[in-house]
C-alpha cells in the first residue's frame, strides 16, 4: 500500500554561515538542529532508504524502494515519513504512484552540519609558529636554480610528493612561478628545501588564486624546513593580496597535509584516481587556503 | 672584555635607499599608461597600484622608526604585547595595506609617485644620518604575519633595511617590461 501523503519540500535549511572569526563554539541551537537531523538517520534501513532516494535525482515510488530495500511498502511507507518530517526528502503523488525526491538541500547541509561538528568550520590559523632557530627563508635567487632542482628531484624519488617523474627544465619553472613567491630555506648557508606558486589559470578572474609547492631536500625532513617555509609563503601571499592557495597532495603524505593545515589550509575533499603516477591511478587529498583577508 | 660591534654601515643603507628612488623613477617614468593599469603578476594590484605600494614601504618605515624607539625604552612585555596584538589585526592591517594602495593611485599620478618617494626617502636619508649608533642598535618585537621580511625581533638598522627588500620582492612583480 502506498502512502497517501503529499509533503512540500520541508527545509533542511543549514544554520547560518559563520565567518570563520566568529565561530569559537557550536551554538546550542544549531547543535539541537543537528541532533535532530542525525537522529532521524539513527537507524540503518532508513540510511539505505535515504542512500536509494538520493541516487535516484528523478525520485523514485514507494514500491520500487520497497522492492529495491527488500521490506515491505508500510514499513518504507513509515520511513519515508520520518525522513520527509526532517526534510530529507519530499514525497508527490503521481498518478496512482507515491514518488519520494531526495530534498537538493540536503545534499549541502548535512555535509556541512558534519562539517560543523568535526571542527572544519571554526578557526583556522594564519600559520605555524613554532619555527627551527636555525632555518631561514629567504627569496630565491637566480644561483640557487641548481639546488632548487636537486631537491625538486629528491621529492620526486619519494613517489609521494608529485605526479611529475622528471624534474622540470629551469626555463620551465621561470615561466611557471609567480615572481616573488619563490623562496628558499637555508640552513648553515646551505639551501635545503623551496616553495614556489604557480597560477591556476591564465584567466583574470582567478589571478589571485595560486597552487603551492613545498619540497625539502633528503635529510632535512622533520627538521621544520617546510613548517618555515610556508608560513613565509602564505605570509608572501596575504600581503601580496592573493585571496586563495591550493594543493593537492597525496594521502600517504600525512605530514604535508598535517603542515598545511597548520598554515590554515583545509581538507576540500579527495580526488579519486586523479592521475598516474608509475601505470597507478592514485587518489590526492585536494586543500585550499583562503586568505582571511581578500574579499 | 667585550669588544665594541663594528659600526653599522650607514653608507650601504643610504646607498640602497638612493638606488631604490633612482629604479622607481625610471620605472615609474619608463612605464606607459596601458603599462600602469596592467595587472601585475602574483598580486592583486595593477602595475600603478603595485608602484605606489612600493613607495608606500618606505612611508611605512618612517612610523616603524618610530615605534622601535618608543617599544624599546618600555619594558619588553609591553613590546611584545603590542606585536601580539598588531599580529592578531593583520587581516585589518593587510586590507588597509590592499585598498590604500588602490586609493592612493588614484590621486598620486606618476609625476607624483615620483616627488613623493622623493621626499618620504630623503626624509629617511636625513633620519639616518642623524641616528646615533646606539639608536640603530635599539630593537622591539615585529608583527611578523604582515610581511614575510619583518622578524620577531628587529633593530633600527634592520628597520632601515627592511624597504629595499621590499621594494624588490614587488619589483619582480610589475609587468611594465
């Protein structure tokens, strides 16, 4: 039997946005709105029944869930009511047919609501601040090109830090880099490791959007090198009025990406079997970093 | 016994002042008007704005001078407060520091531009001659999240460096060649 109710589009709506310097806390409020939401899905048949819904855009009727979920049509009949209540679906009549459509705002608050509980959404730092005494940045200059691509080799060798198998020609590198944000790191007069940026796109509209590059040499891993060398870098970047940096890193290399979120970068997502690397489709970690002070 | 710090090169900074007022005329002079309203590359301003931004570096460093003489007579808590709270106002800092620029452009024309890095530099040329040497050792805690050349720490005579490095870090950024 079908259900014989017509629900409008009941609103999933998120809480307000926070600017990231607002937020210290989940509000109460919100945090009873999110209750409410992951409570409805505390139980795994309604999890399937939503998962169903949602990956059917054009909806779906109570009878080909039932039958898809193997249950009978009351007990879907009842679910659906319960997720139709929250708002995670809406429920029309067509014809003799009841067809349950996933809400298309539920596709971005429940995400975020997680977001939200997980702490991606409160305050993110400027930059690291406890720095090695004995690095030091500095620009990079027209005789470090020769060291710069030595340590753009010993990344490469690692297979964790690049697509890229051979290291760039220097006249490639030149034209790719933004001018002023190259720099290098010393220590004891010895470069051991760079950070560059490069455009994302020749488009005027994305001139303030740059994806980063970090490399230390071989030996000089863990030493801070790359913590000194980004916090320059985004420092560089905010002064210069760039309002978003990105990169993408691989998920084996957990100390990049616990590096740049210590800079204020922040997890976006994974990219499935981006790209090949050795005949292997592999997976990259994909984070940006908005400036907090452009636009 | 301790032996006296060799005395700070006086000559060298003058040196990097003069020629840094020299390259922003001949920049500033060289460049076309299709020039200055181009964009610069890996910033936000145009070549004009980018030009002013960098004369403004060295209006900067006259308040600076300032403040490290009045930081580092007070107690150093008090200094390093006070950079802990010029840090925390670094998004505030850097939106001044972004629309000033913009804003300035539009009322400084190159001829301007020009008289002024003349004057904020010879302004900056007669302070130094005029500073003790016991002055240019002075020092207080920086804000170092407003610019990537600023320190924890910096002296006078670091103070007085600190433009050029500027001034060449932006230079590298105009694309009025």
């Amino acid at each position: 039997m079908d259900i014989d109710i017509v629900v409008g589009m009941t609103s999933l709506d998120m809480p307000t946005v926070r600017t990231p310097g607002e937020v210290d806390a989940l509000a109460p409020e919100d945090a009873a709105t999110y209750a409410g939401w992951f409570a409805c899905l505390a139980d795994p048949t309604r999890v399937r029944l939503l998962h169903q819904v949602a990956s059917r855009p054009a909806g779906i009727t109570v009878g080909e869930l039932a039958e898809a979920l193997g249950i009978g049509q009351p007990t879907v009949s009842h679910h659906v009511r319960k997720l139709a209540d929250v708002g995670f679906v809406s429920v029309h009549k067509r014809s003799t047919s009841t067809v349950v459509m996933v809400n298309p705002a539920c596709c971005t608050g429940l995400p975020h609501a997680a977001d939200a509980v997980m702490g991606v959404l409160t305050p993110r730092p400027c930059c690291p601040d406890d720095l090695p005494d004995d690095v030091t940045v500095r620009p990079m200059a027209e005789q470090d090109w020769d060291a710069v691509r030595r340590i753009y080799g010993e990344g490469i060798a690692t297979r964790t830090a690049t697509f890229t198998t051979e290291v760039p020609l220097q006249t490639a590198l030149d034209a790719q880099w933004l001018p002023g944000h190259r720099w290098v790191a010393e220590i004891d007069d010895i470069v051991v490791g760079w950070a560059a940026l490069s455009p994302t796109s020749g488009r005027d509209c994305y001139a303030g959007v740059a994806e980063n590059s970090v490399y230390v040499a071989d030996g000089m891993r863990g030493r801070g090198v790359g913590k000194a060398l980004l916090r320059t870098q985004v420092i560089a970047a905010d002064e210069a009025g760039l309002w978003t940096l990105q990169t993408s890193i691989f998920p084996e290399n957990r100390a990049s990406i616990a590096l740049h979120h210590s800079a204020g970068f922040r997890t976006l997502g994974v990219r499935e079997r981006i790209a090949q690397l050795d005949g292997i489709w592999r997976d990259t970690v994909f984070l940006e970093r908005r400036s907090p002070v452009a636009g | 016994m301790m032996s006296e710090p060799p005395p700070v090169d006086r000559a060298a900074i003058a040196a990097d002042l003069e020629r840094a007022r020299v390259a922003l005329h001949e920049l500033v002079d060289g460049a076309s008007t299709e020039q200055l309203a181009r964009r610069s590359s890996g910033t936000r301003w145009t070549n004009e704005q980018l030009l002013f931004h960098m004369v403004f570096g060295y209006m900067v460093v006259r308040r600076l001078l300032i403040m490290v003489r009045v930081f580092s007579r007070l107690p150093d808590p008090v200094g390093r407060g006070f950079a802990r709270a010029l840090n925390a106002a670094t998004p505030v800092f850097h939106q001044i520091n972004y629309f000033g620029s913009c804003a300035a452009a539009t009322v400084f024309n190159q001829r301007r531009m020009g008289r002024q890095c003349d004057r904020v530099i010879a302004k900056l040329q007669r302070s130094l001659t005029r500073e003790s040497e016991t002055n240019l050792r002075l020092s207080m805690a920086f804000p170092v999240r407003w610019d990537p050349f600023f320190t924890e720490t910096m002296t006078l005579e670091q103070v007085y460096r600190y433009p050029g490095k500027h001034f060449d870090f932006h230079r590298a950024q105009l694309t009025v060649g």
